[in-house]
C-alpha cells in the first residue's frame, strides 16, 4: 500500500520523523511498514502509522482533553506552531498540527511559514547541510542579529550546528517561492 504524501513533510523517513520498521499501529490495528518516530502530545502511542496521521484518526484518537494549545481551540498534537502570520488560513494550522508528522528537537520545534502557507520540512540540518542553502544561512543570522549577536559569534555559532547534535537547525522549504528556510535550537 502506498505511503500518505504529506504537503508540508514531503520525506519523514529521510527527515528522521519515520523509520522503516514493520509493526502493528496502535491507533488502527494494521501491519505497516512505516512507522512514526516524532513527538505525540498527547496519549503515547505504541506505535503508530503515517496512515493514521494522515486520516486524523490518531489526533482524534490520542489527543487529552486541556492539552496545549486549548487556548487557541486547537491542541497541538504533533507540532507547535508559533507567531503564525496573519494571512496563513487556519486550515493549514490545522493540517500542520493534526495531520502532519512533527519532528523531534531540543527545545519546542516550531514550524515556519512563508508566502502565506506553511512550509515543507525537510529536516535537521547542521552547518554543512545549510552551506547549500544560503538563504536559510542569511535567515538565521538575521535571527542571530536580531538577538543582538556579534557577527563572530554567531559565525561560530553557525560552524557548530550538526545534524545529530545540538546545536541544529531545522530546514524548510517554501511550497510557492521555493526559499529555503531555516529555524534552530540549542539544547
Ligand atoms: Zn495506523
Ligand atoms: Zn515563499
């Protein structure tokens, strides 16, 4: 059977959010060969497949009554989402926390947004994985600057990012523009 496409996470077994493993999914009873690896805020599953991401049936399932994100009427179950700009329609934050595989990180991830709609992770990425998106360099010392970084320090900073480490960035693509983005943690 053929995998679900999720708009906004083209590749969750090369981003790390799955991995090829046969199991029984928890929320449908079904053998799969995918299963999820990212964060669930909510009931944990044993195991869980990206059909039932796909479908809702595991945010309906496993969501906990008062979870994150109440106040905004919408508990996150797989991602976060902050600071969502004003011209990104509801149903793409809705697509983004319900149905879409999160990604694990050191802090609370975030999913970025651009040209009015969410953008695709793609996945961890460390200094080396960024030199080939420039833009999501500039962008993050943009960040950087804003936060009143020195230059060296946040050259430095930049030199140190490792995909399997911390600290690391987060890489995205806008689906419209095609830029690449990028979001980054520290441990
Ligand atoms: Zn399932
Ligand atoms: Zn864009």
């Amino acid at each position: 059977m053929a995998e679900p496409i999720f708009r906004y996470h083209p590749d969750p077994l090369a981003s790390g959010s799955a991995s090829r493993t046969d199991h029984v999914c928890s929320v449908c009873g079904v053998e799969r060969q995918i299963r999820y690896q990212g964060p669930v805020y909510g009931e944990q599953p044993e195991s869980l497949c990206l059909h039932c991401i796909h479908s809702g049936a595991a945010s309906r399932v496993l969501s906990v009554p008062g979870g994150d994100g109440e106040d905004s009427g919408m508990a996150a179950m797989f991602s976060d989402v902050l600071g969502v700009p004003d011209d990104v329609p509801f149903s793409v934050v809705e697509e983004i926390t319900q149905r879409t595989p999160g990604f694990a990180s050191w802090q609370q991830e975030s999913w970025l947004f651009h040209c009015g709609d969410g953008a695709a992770f793609l996945g961890p990425a460390g200094y080396r994985e960024l030199e080939a998106h420039p833009e999501a360099l500039a962008m993050l010392r943009e960040d950087h600057q804003r936060y009143g970084w020195a230059p060296a320090e946040t050259e430095q900073f930049l030199r140190q990012l490792d995909r399997t480490g911390e600290p690391t960035a987060y890489l995205f693509r806008c689906l419209h523009c095609n830029t690449s983005l990028a979001s980054w943690d520290m441990g």
